[in-house]
C-alpha cells in the first residue's frame, strides 16, 4: 500500500497468496493461512464507458461493403440493440435465426448458467436479414453457428474484438472500441430513456441490482433535471 498500489492491485495479490497458503496447509503440513483476515483497502468503483447517443449512430449508420462486413454489421447491432456479452454473441446459433428477426427476441445463457430472453430492435433484425442472405457463402455447410468466421466455422471472440476495433477505426470513432462498451451503452441509453432499473437488470442478466446501479452515475445530467423541477429549494423564484 506504501509503494502506491491500488486496492484492486492488493486485493489480486492477497487472493494469490491466500490460495497459495491454503494449499500448503491442506497438502504440506502448513501450521495456519497467515492472509486470513487481512483485507486489502476498498478500491474506487470505476464507472462503465459507454458511447453517446450520437456516437452509437456514427458507428452502426456506417454501410457494409463485402459480406465480411454484413456480418459485423450484423453482430455489433446485435451487442448494442440487446445488451449481449461477447460469449453470448458468438455462442448463437443459426436455430435461433428466426426468433431474432420474426419474433424480435434472443435467449442466451449468461454467467452462472442463467437463462434470459431480451428484444432485438429493428435496426437489429434488419442488419440480421442481411447477414443471413450472406451467410451461405461464408459458413460450412454442416457450421451450426449462427455468425462465423473466414474458416467457416464459430466466430472466435478474438476475432469480433478485432473487427469491432477496425470498425470502429473506419467510423473515425477516435478511440478504442470494444464489445462490452455496445453493452455499457446499451444499459446507459436504455435507463436513460425508460429510468426503469429492474428492467436493464433483467435485460443484462445482472444477480444483484446493485451490479445494474452503475449505470445510474453516468445519468447524471438527467437525475440534475428531476431535481430542479422536482425540489422546492430547487426552484428558481418567478
């Protein structure tokens, strides 16, 4: 702590000296787990980096040129459009093709084995209707993936961290674009929107609605708002 590391830092290092004690105690003889007990100092919650409303549209307005392209067109307005971690993404398959775009919905199976339907919005199933018209050409006849890769066969996670960023690139985004950032944005714009909490909860598959609560400091400007038409101290005098 001295030398300047974060509580983050510390709380890694005595995880790793904590299983390394228990180990020793359980297999070698050790006399006691000298880490119990020691609690590394609380490090500051980092808020989630999500996109502006405006600049979520610069990066999904931008038209595919190859199927390549459709394909990611298809996947980053899949991130955004239901809030979808990367697994879930590229875990798909093409069974689920008609749900998507005639139904409008997706299930996918997050952490901890949990099971959740959420929507998929028009720009969404639309990019997909492409992407489905293009896929023939790319996937391997027997690839039960719905989105794959140059081989033909499932997307490597990899893979969709690389053409999001060079999308994002070709878009002039101006800085690094990552797949849980359409998740943070998708959570961001939709509790601005709706200030239905349990809801985005539902929606990102979050166990505790404290993890979803995050999304509420990057709404700042609009809470600022309520309070000033909403407090009576608040209000200017006529």
């Amino acid at each position: 702590h001295s030398q300047g590391l974060s509580g983050r830092t510390l709380a890694q290092m005595l995880s790793g000296w904590r299983g390394f004690y228990a180990w020793l105690t359980r297999y070698h003889g050790h006399a006691s787990n000298p880490c119990i007990g020691i609690r590394a100092p609380k490090a500051p919650r980092q808020l989630p980096k999500a996109l502006s409303p405006d600049a979520a549209a610069q990066l999904l307005d931008a038209k595919p040129t190859d199927g390549a392209e459709i394909r990611d067109k298809a996947m980053f307005e899949m991130l955004y459009s239901s809030g979808l971690r990367l697994a879930e993404l590229v875990g798909l398959e093409i069974t689920q093709a008609p749900d998507i775009v005639r139904q409008g919905e997706v299930t996918v199976t997050g952490k901890g084995s949990k099971t959740r339907t959420v929507p998929v919005g028009a720009a969404a199933r639309a990019a997909m209707e492409q992407w489905l018209a293009a896929r023939a050409k790319l996937a391997k006849v027997d690839e039960t993936a719905l989105f794959v890769g140059a081989r033909g066969t499932r997307i490597a996670p990899r893979m969709v961290q690389n053409r999001l960023d060079r999308w994002g690139r070709k878009c002039g985004m101006g800085t690094h674009v990552h797949p849980h950032v359409l998740r943070h944005s998708f959570a961001s714009h939709v509790l601005q929107s709706s200030q239905d909490l349990r809801a985005v909860q539902e929606m990102l598959g979050h166990a505790s609605i404290s993890t979803t609560q995050v999304y509420t400091s990057l709404d700042f400007q609009h809470l600022s708002k309520v309070y000033d038409a909403a407090h009576p101290r608040a209000k200017k005098k006529r």
